[in-house]
C-alpha cells in the first residue's frame, strides 16, 4: 500500500469541503430515495478506482440498512435481481455521467428517458448533482492517493459517527 500524496485537498482548503458538504446536503431533500443516491455514489467510485469512496459508501450504506446481497451486487446490477426499475435508470445515467469521455454521445436518448420516467426534474437535477459531486470525490481522492479505511480514523470521522449522521 502506498501512502498518500498529501493530505486530501479540502483538508488543506477547508472553503472547499463546506461547499462540498453544501452541494451533498443540497440533493438529500429533492426526493430521491438516500439509498438510490448510495447506490449511485458507489457505482460511479467503482468505475473510477476509488477505494476510499467504496470504503466510505459501503459503510455508510450498510448502517443505513442495505443488505450485503445489493452491496455486492452494484458492479454487476445489470445481471441481478436485487434492484428497482428506477433504481437501475439512476445507476445507467450514473454509469454514462461517469464515462463522459468512453463514447460519443455519453448520455444518450434511451439511458435519459428511462430516468426520466422514473424521477421528475428536480430528482433529476439532485441525481446529477450527486453524481458530479462523488466524480470530484473520486479525483481528488485517486490524484492524491487516499488511503481507504484512514478517514475512519480520524476525530471528526469518529464525532460524526457517533452522532449518528451516517444513519441518516
């Protein structure tokens, strides 16, 4: 295991976390479901490697309740049954808002419409948010190379859980 290259930027920059912070608490009231937005967060973290958002989401998640059999399942939930009908439409648009770069029209007209039937405007708009929001986590944490399982450590990690905000 290699340590990291520094600390995490928003550690050094702390405006930066606040409106990180901000931008996460800005999409938990629009009405998509907080497991919906998990499953999300750590599809878009297995695409891009980041071990410390899989570490972080899946723990969150699980004290949230969701069962190990969807945990595991979320890297092939194409191939499962553990999933809703709009659950899946969140984790394609996930999956295209990710891979910007992998094809020529990344988010296309089958993969929009499906979430469309499933979330309105403003779910959209929260799903969106939330998924450029775990792609900044994810960069920042891959360029720097956070290690997974450290942010536990810390006091704040610990104040936080113990006040129960995961659960949430």
């Amino acid at each position: 295991m290699m340590p990291a290259r520094m600390n995490n930027p928003v550690m050094i920059i702390p405006e930066a976390m606040q409106a990180l912070q901000a931008l996460a608490k800005s999409t938990e009231n629009a009405g998509v479901p907080a497991k919906t937005l998990g499953l999300v967060e750590l599809r878009a973290s297995q695409i891009n490697g980041c071990g410390v958002c899989l570490d972080m989401h899946a723990r969150f998640m699980k004290l949230q309740g969701e069962s190990d059999e969807r945990l595991h399942a979320v890297a092939a939930w194409r191939e499962t049954p553990y999933f809703t009908e709009a659950e899946r439409a969140a984790l394609a648009l996930a999956e295209a808002a990710t891979r910007l770069s992998d094809h020529p029209d990344p988010v296309p007209d089958g993969i929009w419409a499906e979430a469309a039937q499933h979330f309105d405007e403003r779910q959209l708009s929260a799903l969106l948010l939330r998924i450029a929001l775990i792609n900044v986590w994810n960069r920042l944490n891959v360029s720097t190379r956070q290690v997974a399982g450290e942010w536990i450590k810390s006091a704040e990690a610990k104040k936080w859980l113990e006040s129960g905000a995961a659960s949430r």
